[in-house]
C-alpha cells in the first residue's frame, strides 16, 4: 500500500468563511499544506494538500468536504504518488 498526496481546491461560499472552513476540512483530512488563493473580485479560495493511502476513497473525502455547511465547490487539482 503507497500514499498519494492531494490537492484539492475549496470554495468557501464567502471569504469570511476562510477560517471555519479550514478548520473544517482539518477535521476530515489530515492537512499538510494549506494556502489562500486569489480568485476575482476579491474572492478567494483555500489550496489544500494532504496524504492519503492509496486504497483510500478520494470520492468520500470530497463528498464529505463539499457537504460541509459553509461550503460551495470542492475541485480536485492534482494527485501524485509519493
């Protein structure tokens, strides 16, 4: 069994939200790196990596982030063995 590192990109449904949904999405996966990017507008969203087993559901992570209440989209950027 390997790992796979993740990155992710979440849409927070306001920039206010930046902080409790970090903190979120922390609760679900473990975060290795975490940064803020600018979108438009003054919108941003939040670039996340983290590692997870290879065998694990990437499906059910996402579903469960993008469930979160202060939540919009969840958008998987890259994967990579590591």
């Amino acid at each position: 069994m390997g790992e796979v590192a993740v990155i992710i990109r979440v849409y927070p449904e306001s920039t206010e939200k930046l902080e409790s949904v970090k903190k979120a999405v922390g609760e679900i996966v473990k975060i290795t790196k975490v940064s803020e990017e600018e979108i438009a507008f003054g919108l941003k969203a939040l670039v996340v990596t983290f590692v997870m087993g290879d065998d694990s559901g990437l499906d059910a992570i996402e579903e469960k982030i993008a469930a979160l209440p202060d939540v919009s989209q969840v958008q998987v950027i890259g994967m990579d063995r590591v």
